[in-house]
C-alpha cells in the first residue's frame, strides 16, 4: 500500500539553526499537510499546501516556518531559527483531495522527531 | 480554536472486552476520522465517516458520526493485545478548509 514517507527520522539541532524536514508524499495525492505533536500531546495542525501555495495555516505556523514542494515528490518544512520550543515530532500528511469522498482522508507518514538543543 | 474533548484519557481492559471512547465538541464538524497511534509512528486511519448518522465498521471496530455533527464514538469488540496504543478521534470543520482537530487521545492498554 502506497505511504507517505519522511526523513530524517530523528534530527538534533542546535538552538538557532535552520532545518528541513523532508517528506514524500503518496503519489497521486495533491493535498500535503505538516502536522507537529509535542511530547505526550495531541496532534496540531502547522500548514496545508495545494498548487504550489500554502491554502491554510495555523498560528503555530510563523514567520520562522515556510514549506516549499521543490519538485514533483518530495515537500519540505524549513524552521529556519530554531528554538527549544520546536522539539517534537513532526508530521507530513496528503490527500487526494478535499471534500466528502470516502476515500480521501488524510494519510500520515511515521514523523520526524526534532530535538533542539 | 476548536476544541475536542475525547474520554476517556485513559483505559484498561482484559483482553476479549469491548471498548468504547468517544470525542465531543461544541461546533459541528463534516468529517470524523479515528486514528491508532503506535510508539514512534505517525497516525494510522481507522475509520473514516462523512455523513451525520453513518455507522461504519472496520474488522472489529465501528464507529459513528453523531446526528448532531458535534461528536462521534469509538467501538472495539473483542480486544486482542495488538489493539494497545493511543487512539485519536479528528475532525473537519467546513469552514475550517483542510485542517483537522485532533482529540487528546485515548492511551488503551490490553491485559492478555
């Protein structure tokens, strides 16, 4: 069964450096998501991508984040300063598409753990 | 923003028992979604429902769409030990586009 795949799977960074989260989303999908999860918390919604450009974003998604789809498979979250706050695991998730079709919910990859030090 | 309130937070059955949890809201969300979570990994789909009132099943999970659109539930039968992990009921506000709401969670634990 197709997945959504991510890498790295765990990444340690410094406080105050950049880095990008890679994802592959399934295929055929043309709606991509990142998620993030902190510790022992619910999932949170960060930003949904469609035709190039970011449809919806949260308030957790700030200046400090940006997504780009650089070409036909994979997505990116770039944090580019980083703080101790942005530890936790982050999700990329696509979907078909949006709407009431059964067979388009989201579908999620297994995360990147970021630890900031 | 939304909120959903999923109980219970936790559970604790012998394996062969029925489960039951479920997530509640105070705004009408079109798409309910359950998701098992195990340790390290993302968010399987369980069930996915789009219509008030829908009942569907998966194997020995069923879960319903609420008639008023405010909440949904979480049935397994016959737990087996695999069924541990968290469980995560998410929503779809219309005027939400694509984001979803993720309950808390529901930690389960099987005793064998």
């Amino acid at each position: 069964e197709p997945e959504v795949t991510q890498t790295p799977s765990h990444q340690v960074t410094q406080m105050g450096q950049e880095v990008i989260l890679r994802c592959v989303p399934i295929s055929n999908h043309l709606y991509f998501y990142w998620y993030r999860q902190i510790l022992g918390q619910k999932v949170e919604f960060l930003v949904s991508f469609y035709n190039n450009e970011i449809s919806e974003k949260s308030e957790i998604f700030d200046d400090q984040f940006s997504v780009e789809r650089p070409d036909g498979s994979n997505f990116t979250l770039k944090i580019r300063s980083t703080k101790l706050e942005d530890s936790a695991m982050y999700f990329c998730a696509s979907s078909e598409k949006i709407g009431q079709s059964s067979n388009q919910p989201q579908h999620f990859g297994d995360g990147t753990r970021l630890s900031i030090l | 923003g939304q909120q959903l309130n999923q109980s219970p937070q936790s559970m604790f059955i012998q394996e062969g028992e029925d489960v039951s949890m479920n997530c509640t809201s105070s705004s009408i969300f079109n798409t309910w979604l359950w998701y098992k979570q195990d340790p390290g990994e993302g968010p399987v789909l369980l069930i996915a429902l789009y219509k008030a009132g829908e009942l569907t099943s998966n194997g020995r999970l069923t879960a319903q769409f609420g008639i008023t659109r405010k909440d949904s539930f979480l049935n397994i039968s016959a737990s087996i030990p695999s069924d541990v992990g968290i469980y995560f009921c998410a929503g779809r506000q219309e005027t939400s586009g694509s984001r979803l709401t993720f309950g808390e969670g529901t930690q389960l634990t099987v005793n064998p």
